[in-house]
C-alpha cells in the first residue's frame, strides 16, 4: 500500500485501501500498523486535520478498531 507522507510530531506516513478500508500508519517510531474497517470518511478527516496526531488518537486509535502491526 502506498502512504503519504504527513507533517506530524507521531505519525510519518498514512495509506488507505478504500476496497478493504484498511488505514495504515506508519509512525516516526519506525513501527507500520494496519487499521481494519476504517471509514473512508475517517481517513478523509484525518488526511484534513489540523492535527494528524491527535485525529489519530482520538478517532482511530481510542475508537478501538481492530490492528495489526506489520512492521
């Protein structure tokens, strides 16, 4: 999956699969994750936000979606 680079203090990079909705995060840390089920409305807003790290936190990570870390 290919990511966007995203100017954010946590997260490097953000991909999404809207055939899978599956999010995947790549975080500053050197850590990938796949998030199952995402919204594309949700990867829309986090792409959107003023904040990449705190959509992150709030919408997806706190929302309790199903992960996987692949690296």
């Amino acid at each position: 999956m290919e990511r966007e680079q995203v100017s954010s203090t946590n997260l490097a990079s953000v991909g999404y699969d809207p055939a899978t909705q599956i999010l995947e995060i790549e975080f500053h840390s050197g850590g990938v994750y796949q998030y199952a089920g995402v919204p594309a409305a949700l990867y829309e807003g986090l792409m959107a936000a003023s904040s990449h790290g705190s959509y992150f936190d709030h919408f997806i990570k706190k929302a309790g979606y199903e992960y996987r870390r692949i690296r």
